[in-house]
C-alpha cells in the first residue's frame, strides 16, 4: 500500500473571479396621467330592460373594497359625509357637495353594494346593487329560492353578506348593525310578538326598547290605524287570528316612527280589505315626523300587489336582478309577462 501524499502536495483549486455586470441605465419614466375623476359607478347593470334604467339600481362594474365603497352621482355613500338622519324627499339637506361640485339631492335611505351570500357552496346571492331614495317604495317579486328574504334578511341586519357594503341612512349596517337597526321597521313571517302578553302590553315593551316619548298616546294611535279596537288590544296576542296578529306586527314596526321600512310578504293572514288598505297601513301616519320620507322595501308574490304599492319593482332571479321597471309605466300584465320571461 501506498503511503499517503503529504498535505503540503494537496493542489489547492484556483480562485475563480466573476465579472461584474456594469449596472444597467433605465429610460426615465413617462409622466403617468392623473386618474380620471368619474365615479365607476356610472352605468346600471342587473337590469335587462334597455329602455329604462332605474333609479334604486346602482353599477357594478368592479366589486368595490369595503374600505373605500363606491360613490353615485346620486347618492354618495361615505361614511365621513353621512347625514346623522334620512333627508327630506326634496333633499334640502344632507349632505356638503363633493369638491367635482356635482350636485347631490338626496342621501339614499338603503343603499346595498355589490352583494354577495352564500350558504357552503351554494351562492344565494351573487353581487346585487340597489339603493331606494327617502319616500320611495321598491317592491322585489321572485320565484321561490331565489334570494329575496336572504336580500332582505342581510337589510335587516339579521345576516350578514359574505360580501358586499349595507348602508342605512348613510350607517353602515354590516359593521355597526345595532345604529343601523334604530331606523329600521321590521314585518317578517315571525310576528316578533309574545303570545303570553297582550296587544298593549307587547307595543309597550316595543316602545320602552325603543325609547318612544308618549308611548300611549302612539299605541292608540296606531291601534287606530291598523284597525285594532281598545278591547282586542287588551287580548292576549296568543288569542289572536293571523290576520290580527299582522296587523298588531305592522304597528310594533312603525312604533319608532323608523326611517325604513322591510316587508316580508306584508299581506300575510290579512283580508281582502286590509290588503287593499296596505299603503294606508304603510303611510297613513304621515301626520308623524318623516313619515312622508320613509324609504319601503317590500317582497311579495302578488304581482297586482307589487305594482299597486311599490314605485319601482325588480325581478329578483337567479341571485341578481333580472328586470326593473318603475311601476308608473307598466302594467301587471306587462309585469307577468317580464316575470315568465326572467324566470
């Protein structure tokens, strides 16, 4: 066996040198325009009707960041520039100017961005817009799973989008649910009534959560105006047909005199003659502060219905709006004919 190289004969490798690249000049960059001023939402999606484009139906033409929600020429929806209330239908206040001047009538009452709801991988709802100004009423109509008491739920504050901006009154309704629900009259199917108290006595617990001035002298005078005489109100609500039971629920939503106004199916257990009394029921306390500025959202199946009491209706389809009219220029029959073609 050879014996091994002394480490003094070890060849030791090379050093290996790399030249350096000289560094590269870049062109000096062109000057970048300012970006245009123009709000993106400018044109209405989710409305196939060409020849009308309506007024409770904004634009989506990107899903806008909760951070920084979109703006409408007619209703800017920033936070730092909302109203502490609804403005008067003549939008005589409300809101200081942008600084482009343009002239802003009236804060919307509800405003919903971009709306997004699912339930696993079942998407309910998929980016509806909408906003209904101050004594405006809007009437959704719909199959069955389309969306609609999800939508209205989500207004309600009883759910929340898995994406999308809320604003009641110019509150934003997702992160502060509990400002946004002291303008809000609720009519669901639930009555949100205890059977075991009576009619009185339920509007008097309303009226305390509420902070109603005068509580008695409002029960009466709603008590008045659904049709509930003194002795029915001293009943216990679990006596109650359903049609009284809806009409004791209309009054517990109007207690506050609310901003807005939601309904779910409001002709539920009524009568021929209280439905045909519904938009008395819904505005007949004019005579109350705001009253006349109260913004409705209603969602029914009754098409008749829709079109008598709503001034604009949408077609709910689909997850997004498939048809809007204002109910002025059309007929129950040209809003059948729109449904069996949306659905």
């Amino acid at each position: 066996m050879s014996a091994p190289r002394p480490a003094a004969h070890r060849a030791v490798p090379a050093t290996v040198s790399r030249a350096v690249p000289a560094p590269v000049s870049m062109p000096a960059p062109e000057a970048v325009s300012a970006p245009d001023p123009t709000p993106i939402m400018d044109r209405a999606v989710h409305a196939t009707s060409k020849r009308w484009r309506p007024s409770f139906l904004g634009a989506r033409a990107s899903r806008p960041s909760p951070r920084a929600p979109a703006t409408n020429e007619r209703g800017p929806a920033a936070a730092s520039e909302a109203r502490e209330s609804c403005p008067s239908p003549d939008g005589s206040a409300g809101v200081r100017p942008p600084e482009d001047t343009r002239t802003v009538l009236a804060v919307p009452s509800v405003e919903a961005w971009d709306i997004y709801k699912g339930f696993g991988h079942r998407a309910v709802l998929r980016g509806v817009d909408l906003y209904v100004l101050p004594g405006r009423t809007l009437a959704i109509v719909g199959p069955n799973g389309t969306g609609k008491t999800t939508l209205l739920r989500i207004l309600a504050t009883l759910a929340r989008p898995t994406s999308g901006i809320v604003r009641l009154c110019g509150s934003d309704a997702v992160r502060d649910p509990m400002a946004a629900r002291r303008r809000l009259g609720v009519v669901f199917g639930a009555t949100f009534l205890y059977d075991e108290l009576t009619g009185r006595e339920n509007l008097r617990h309303y009226a305390r959560l509420y902070g109603v001035s005068d509580a008695g002298g409002r029960i009466a005078e709603l008590a008045a105006l659904v049709g509930l005489p003194g002795s029915r109100l001293d009943e216990r609500v679990g006596a109650y047909s359903r049609g009284m039971a809806q009409r004791l629920s209309i009054a517990r939503a109007l207690l506050h005199r609310p901003d807005v106004l939601l309904l779910d199916e409001p002709d539920a257990g009524l009568d021929p003659a209280a439905t045909h009394d519904l938009p008395r029921l819904l505005r007949g306390d004019t005579a109350t502060v705001g009253a006349a500025g109260r913004a409705i959202i209603l969602v029914t199946h009754d098409l008749d219905l829709a079109v008598a009491l709503a001034d604009d209706v949408a077609i709910l389809a689909g997850g997004r709006f498939a048809y809007t009219a204002p109910t002025a220029a059309i007929t129950p029959a040209d809003l059948r004919r729109a449904y069996d073609e949306a659905t």
